[in-house]
C-alpha cells in the first residue's frame, strides 16, 4: 500500500451525522441507497491475461533450528531488513500442508513448518538477500514474452499477498506492478498459481500471468488511471480467483474513490491455459467521484473478499462475498461526522454472482464503533499509535482503522457458513486515543447475513492495532495483532475468542525491542490461517523491530524491521 500516506493530507472540516437510526429508517435508507446513491457499473474487458508460460525453480537447502518463544506455540524468524530492504512493509504469508509461505512486498521466503528452515536458497548460507529476493528468479529472472511488465525488476512493484487455495491445494501469489510510459502510468496485476502444493519439489511449477489494468480503470480529473492500491487476492467455487483493490486518485491526495472486484479464470489458470477475460465492476459511490467536490475519501471503500478456509468449500453456483466497514457519516452526501464521538453501526456487504455482477451494498448492523485514530479534523487520517520514541521523534504508528483488516475468512461450521474478519477501533473516542480490536463473526451470508459473535478486545494501558483472524473447525477465532504504547514498544500478540464468545488468555508471540523511528507504516497485510493439515493450528506473520528504524522513510533511511511466523492452536496454551 504505497499511497496511504500521502491522502492523509486530505483532512477538510465537513458537517456529518452521527445520530443512530432507527431500525425502520435504517431499512427505508438502504433501499434508497441501493436504487440512486451509489453507482456500480459492470466494466468487462478486454482484460485478457499474457501468460508467460511454466516456470520451474530450483533450489538450494539450508535450515535453521526453531526457536520457541514459549510453551505455547513454536514461533520463528521470517523475512527480516537485511532479506528485504523496504521502509513500507506488508508482512503477508500463507499456510499449506507442508510450508509456509511469507511474501514481503517483492520478495518470496518459504519455510519447511516441521523445522522453520528457508527452502529457496541460492546460496548455502541461505543468508545473503538474494536468497530471499526471489522474485529475481520468480517474476523477473530470465523471461521473454508477453509478460514482459511483470518480468521486469526496473518496474515498481509491491503490495505482494499469497493464499494457499484450500478448495484446489494450490498456492496463488499476486503483486502490482506499474510503469511510467512517456508520462503516463500503466498498471498491471501480477498473478501466479502453482501446480502442486509442494514448494520443496522441483516437480511444482508456476503458471504465471499478467493483467493489464488500463482498459478497466477510471481517470481522475487529469486524466490519469486511478492508483490501484492494496489489493487482495482470494479462493472460491466456481472456477474463480477474486481480486479486491481500492482505486485511488493521484490529483486528491490519494484519496480512495471507490473500490474494483474482479473473478479470475480459475479453471484455466490452475491448467496453465490461456484464460479468458476478467470480469470486473467497480463500485463508486456517487457522492465521492466523479463529483468535481469530491475532497474527501469514501465512506465505505476496501472491501476484502472472503477467502475459503475448511475442508467443505462453497457449493456451485455460490456468490462470492465481500465485507467493508462503514465510517462514520452521511451516507447520502458522503459527509463525514466532526463532531465526537463519531461512531457508526454498519458494515457494508456486497455479493458477485458467477457471472461476475455485483450487488450491494447490504447493510449488516453491529455494535456501535469508531474507526482506530478517528480525527474530526481530518476523517482520513488514522496514524495515531504511539511508541516510546513518539515523544521525540512525532511518529505515531498507523492503524488502518478505516478498514477491515486481511483477511476475510469463510468456513462452514456443521451447516452454517461462517464469515470472520476483524478492525482496529478506538475504544476512547470522547479522550486520548486509544485503540482496540473488534471482531465479527457474521453466519448465513448467502441468504441473511447477520452478526452471531462480535466483541472488543481492549487493555486499559496500551493501544492493541493491525489485527487478522481466522475461525478453526471447532468455531474458535484466533486473533492476530500488535499492541504498543508511549512506554512499551510495538510487540506482537495473539489471542483466541471461544466458540461461545469468551476472549481467552492473551500470549505474546514475540517482544518488540526497538520503534518504527522513521515512518507511520506498520504490518497492514498481516495474515491469520488455519492450517490445512489439522484444520485447528493458526498461522500468522507480523513485525517488530529489535533495532529502532532510524532516517528518512526512504532509500536514505536504515531499514531494521524484522518478522516474526508463529503457529499454535487452542489447548495448546492458546
């Protein structure tokens, strides 16, 4: 997520409200808005994908010995500064049957689960960066063809997110990349889909392509694409990939305009075919753009697509489905609230049929929330975390309190389907910030989805931000998240909420040393899964710092951030 700072500037002062509606109003208001408030229109094509071919990697071994940080769970060192030189980073990772694999922005990492050793090395040592940069060898090393803009390292490229596709038992690993062409910038969705599950066999390779976004993306009022940002990436029935980014104008501060959805040619992609064309439509609330006013970003933007966890998955012919929150304001004008407390009590749910329409939004109501790092003077700023540096320095960490955070997780618990994601918001809205951890368990999302689990996970000292969650077979939600204060470093934690709504024991995965200095950015693509041998053991990544990240938040900086992949499952101290 490259911009997310820059549309913070955007900050103008705008009358809202913030008065609850009552249950028949809220109805009467969601027709309204379904039928003239919101423009969604259905963009296909062409949005073909350039396939480049099979790619076989080869390998070199080098394993490290775990280091347990507590009974409870095995945890070990992931993808760290000197694998991965970056100041944005986005620790994503997924889990399969034999690895787990950790994607940081452009560079890949697996690791063996029994022993946490790496498995793509290019050298003994399996020390030095290249030996993490594989995308040198993955996207960029020695291809020709068609797919020439995700085979290219002089590219900007990042934002990368894996899945392991439970319904197929492949891995799907995805990144945007994008290129200035005598002044104008071209956008492209890079994909890649093993044939196998096995990242240690020589026998697994990769059907890699490569989406031009320019035929489907809107321009802003100079005429350039809008910036496709933070994309997600999920598994489904039907034959379909699902692919979620927010669309971003450059000319306003970055400020999100709406959000595109797009259904991949899963069928074709997992044989290594030529797939058809994506179908994508974009949703673009008519109050945000292309409104010649619009100075503020969308109420409801980010929407994550629900992502298939168990050994049942959807049945043919399903929808997919996509959640987002829902900020506080006038959902008509678009307004956001000013005055506190600004809370809201929606969730937005969207459904795309197989033939790639969307639907939505369905208003789902929770408890009332404010969005992590709240500001009335400026709604879309959510940097307000402290650290112990933040004193010194003025760096406040980021919160994405805005959003619901990756991932979205679908799973059919006996016959009731299940869908688990999880906020930052904060729980002291009327005084000092301070954030916490809203969890939603929504059932029966094909006919009525409805919230049956939600709660907030808080502690009175410190602010707990940048949460994932995943439900296990048994109905349990594992909870993945930072927490930090002015006096206690950023350090990672997990906790489990029971199948009847009860949060456990809070175990903290790894200690944090040292402070993010330099920038705001903190883990926004931090994953939870469950993994797929048992169906009860969580996976997760996130980051942490031993050694304080000093400099300008760029080249000129020290990058000194490291990650940290951990695993435990319920009765086994968590």
């Amino acid at each position: 997520m490259k911009s997310r700072t820059l549309m913070w500037i955007t900050g103008a002062l705008f009358a809202a409200l913030a008065v609850p509606l009552r249950p028949a109003i809220l109805a009467t208001l969601v027709c309204v808005l379904s039928v003239t408030s919101f423009a969604s229109g259905p963009i296909y094509g062409p949005f073909t994908a350039k396939e480049v071919g099979h790619y076989t990697p080869v390998y070199g071994y080098s394993y490290h010995v775990l280091s347990p940080t507590g009974s409870y769970t095995r945890s070990f060192e992931g993808m760290d500064a000197n694998t991965q030189p970056t100041f944005d980073l986005d620790p994503n990772g997924a889990v399969g049957k034999k690895q787990y694999l950790q994607w940081v922005n452009s560079r890949l990492q697996p690791f063996d689960k029994t022993t946490g050793g790496k498995i793509w090395c290019l050298t003994s040592s399996c020390t030095i960066p290249e030996d993490s940069d594989w995308s040198n060898n993955f996207w960029y090393g020695n291809q020709s063809g068609p797919i020439k803009e995700c085979a290219a390292g002089s590219y900007a490229e990042g934002d990368g997110v894996v899945i392991y596709d439970r319904v197929d038992s492949v891995w799907v690993v995805m990144h945007r990349v994008y290129v200035n062409n005598s002044g104008v910038t071209n956008y492209y969705m890079c994909v890649a889909v093993s044939s196998g599950d096995d990242l240690s066999s020589t026998s697994t390779v990769w059907h890699m392509y490569e989406y031009p976004l320019d035929s489907v993306l809107p321009r802003d009022k100079n005429n350039n694409y809008f910036f496709p940002d933070y994309p997600k990436i999920s598994s489904w029935a039907n034959g379909h990939f699902v692919l979620e980014f927010d669309m971003e104008d450059a000319s306003n501060h970055y400020g999100i305009a709406g959000f595109m959805t797009c259904l991949l040619d899963k069928t074709n992609m997992l044989a290594g075919n030529t797939t058809t064309a994506m179908k994508c439509e974009q949703f673009s609330p008519s109050y945000s753009y292309p409104s010649s006013s619009y100075t503020h970003p969308s109420l409801i933007h980010t929407a994550l697509p629900a992502d298939v966890d168990g050994a049942t998955p959807p049945s043919r012919g399903s929808s997919a489905y996509f959640l987002a929150t829902v900020n506080p304001g006038n959902l008509t004008t678009g307004v956001p609230c000013t005055v506190m407390p600004c809370t809201s009590t929606r969730l937005a749910f969207f459904k795309m049929s197989p033939s790639g329409v969307l639907t939505g939004p369905t208003y789902i109501t929770s408890r009332p929330f404010t969005p992590g790092c709240y500001q009335t003077k400026n709604p879309a700023s959510t940097i307000c975390v402290p650290e112990p540096a933040s004193a010194s320095t003025g760096i406040y960490l980021e919160s994405l309190g805005d959003r619901l955070m990756n991932r979205l997780a679908w799973r059919m618990i006996g016959s009731v389907p299940h869908l688990v994601t999880a906020q930052t918001v904060d729980v002291n809205p009327s005084g000092v910030d301070r954030e916490g951890i809203r969890y939603y368990n929504i059932v029966n999302p094909g006919s009525t989805p409805t919230i049956d689990q939600q709660g907030t996970i808080s502690n009175l000292n410190y602010s707990l931000f940048m949460p994932s969650i995943a439900m296990d077979s048994g109905g349990n939600m594992g909870v993945t998240y930072s927490r930090s204060s002015a006096s206690s470093h950023p350090s990672l934690w997990f906790v489990v909420v029971s199948s009847n709504n009860v949060i456990g024991t809070r175990v903290q995965i790894i200690a944090g040393a040292a402070d993010n200095e330099s920038c705001n950015n903190w883990g926004d693509y931090v994953s939870t899964a469950i993994d797929p041998s048992d169906d009860l053991s969580w996976w997760a990544v996130g980051e942490y710092f031993n050694t304080a990240q000093t400099g300008a938040c760029s080249s000129s900086g020290r990058a000194t951030f490291q990650t940290r992949i951990f695993t435990c499952k319920k009765g086994t101290g968590c």
